[in-house]
C-alpha cells in the first residue's frame, strides 16, 4: 500500500511541476496551477495520514527499527513545513494580484522540499528493513 501511495504522490507532484513549468502566458495558466497545488495538497495530505497514522508507514518502522525514532521525528516535522508552504502558497495563487514569478518561485520551493523528503522517507524504510529486519543487501 505504501508503494502505491508513494507512486501516487509522485504523479501529484509532476503534474503540479508541469503546471509551474508551462507557458505562464497560456490562458487559465494560474487556474491550472492552483487546481494542481490543490490536488497536490490532498495527496500530501494523504500521505501524512498513511505514514503517520497509528497502524501508519512510521509506526511500524519504529516497531522493527526504534534505533529510527529521531529520523521519523524528522520527517514528521517536514510534513507540518510542507503543508503549511503549500497553504500559503494556495492563498497566494487564489489571489489575482500574485505575481507568476513569486508563483514558480515558491512552487519550486515546495517541489525541492518534496524531493528532499522523499529521498530522506526512502531512505529511512531501506534502512529499516535492509539493516533492521534483516534484509539482503
């Protein structure tokens, strides 16, 4: 079920690149982005309850692995920064007056933190169930 989330987070968040990377003089260009940025936050959201929920992707890790507990508190702290960039981002995409450039900007922003996070969430399952729970390497 994980993977598949993860899979499904994944397309979220290349579509929502894809419309901060199109053609901003394309018409309903802000529409679009803010349509993305607002699928993009139900997945994240989703992906919160899933990883941090009580039978969640972290509860078990800390069960094999509790010598993971600092890095799950890390990326549980990422959830809360990420989501609420992307609020206040959503805000400002919903506003007429907000500048494409300030747009892209903090989309990329949000789109870099995502990344790092991800990375640091795949790292910390191989290290988990490749180390812990006795995994081939």
């Amino acid at each position: 079920m994980a993977r598949r989330h993860r899979a499904a987070l994944l397309r979220e968040i290349q579509m929502f690149e894809h419309a901060i990377a199109s053609p901003s003089a394309e018409p309903g260009w802000r529409e679009r982005m803010s349509n993305r940025l607002r699928a993009l936050r139900g997945a994240f959201a989703e992906h919160i309850v899933v990883t941090e929920g009580e039978d969640g992707l972290y509860a078990e890790l800390l069960e094999h692995a509790p010598r993971l507990h600092r890095r799950v508190q890390v990326l549980t702290r990422e959830h809360a920064v990420i989501a609420v960039s992307m609020s206040a981002l959503q805000r400002r995409a919903d506003l007429p007056g907000a500048r494409i450039e300030e747009l892209r900007g903090c989309g990329g922003e949000i789109l870099r933190a995502l990344s790092r996070h991800r990375q640091r969430g795949a790292d910390l399952v191989y290290d988990a169930y490749e180390t812990d729970i006795g995994g081939e390497t």
